[in-house]
C-alpha cells in the first residue's frame, strides 16, 4: 500500500513536471513571438521613415535647371534638357516675305534668365529682328546683330510648316516645321527642377 502511494506521488510530481514543461514551452513561445512582432514593428517604422525621408530630400529644390520647350494650350512637354550658365541655344528660319534665313541667338545666365544675344539676318526688310543696340558686323553675307543682352522670360512662337524651322541645342537639332511642334503655338522658358525631376531628366 505504501508502494503504491509512493508511486502514485511520484506519478503526479513527473505529471507536475510535465505540466510546467508545457507552461514553460509556451510562455517561450509567446515571447519569441512577441520578440518577432517587436522587431517586424520597428522595421516597419525605419521603412516609413527612410521612404519619406527620401520623397522629402528628392523634393528639395536642386541646383539644376532645364530648357523646356511646351505647347502653351495644354502644358504638354515636347523636348527638354539640362542648361547651365553660359550656355547657348538658337532656332533657324526661312522668313515668310523676305524667304531668307534669320537665325536668333539666346543665352542664359547663371540666375536661368534668357538673353537674346544675337539676330542673323540677310537684310533689315519689313519684319525682320532689328534692334538699336549692340553691335553690328557683317558675316558671309548676314547683317549680325551682336552683344544684345535683351532679357526675355519666356519665348513664344508658333512654327510654320510650310518652311523648315529648326531649334539647336548643343549638338541636338530640333525640326520645329514638323509634328508635334509645327502649327502649335509652343514656349521656351527656363525652370528650376528639384531633385526628383532632375534624376528623371538624366534617366530620360
């Protein structure tokens, strides 16, 4: 009878043990999963904070700045690319009444104002550039209009198709007296781009 009581009591001591063995195995787990929960909510705290963090940085202005040329009516971006100081850009064109080549010259400063620097033109008909300032010089056979400096905001104009009408940049040229460009009226101007537009720009 002892025997059997002692076994019995040895028998609920190992069923006790057992029993706290799972108790044990559980509060484990919780934790563990406790542990993976916290660390899974920090990761996704660092995540929102490195992407807006980073939408922020891309929206700060830069120090770049763009030729854009843009249909005036609707917005839409034809052609655009990075200009820095000093640079040039100018457009050719056969003149409707004097059908002779004018060819106009830009340059933008350091602040992205546009100047007007330079007019070719085969002579100073009805309606063609002139401007009482600057210099004067005959080159192959164009009156040259030079050292302008007239600044302008924004250049308008709307390209005919009926003569050629080309824009050069660098070493890119642009044939405005073809589609899309061509019977739209169409505007030059400078803008500033912020980091994000600006990482497009170079991809593009």
């Amino acid at each position: 009878m002892k025997y059997i009581l002692e076994h019995k009591n040895i028998t609920m001591k190992l069923s006790d043990i057992n029993g706290l063995n799972g108790v044990g195995a559980l509060q484990l787990r919780n934790a563990f999963s406790s542990e993976k929960r916290k660390k899974s909510s920090i990761f996704i705290i660092i995540t929102i904070f490195i992407v807006i963090s980073t939408f922020f940085l891309l929206s700060l202005s830069s120090p770049h700045k763009a030729l854009v040329i843009e249909e005036k009516k609707t917005g839409k971006i034809f052609w655009q690319r990075e200009i820095g100081a000093n640079d040039w850009f100018r457009h050719e064109y056969i003149h409707s009444v004097e059908k002779s080549l004018v060819i106009e010259k830009f340059m933008v400063d350091d602040t992205g104002q546009i100047f007007a620097m330079e007019s070719w033109t085969r002579s100073f008909g009805a309606g063609l550039p002139y401007e009482q300032k600057g210099t004067v010089e005959m080159v192959d056979g164009f009156y040259v209009l030079k050292d302008l400096y007239d600044p302008i905001d924004v250049i308008h104009m709307m390209p005919s198709h009926l003569h050629r009408h080309t824009f050069h940049f660098e070493e890119e040229e642009i044939v405005l007296s073809e589609p899309p460009y061509t019977r739209n009226v169409i505007k030059f101007e400078i803008r500033d781009l912020n980091w994000y537009q600006y990482i497009l720009l170079k991809l593009s």
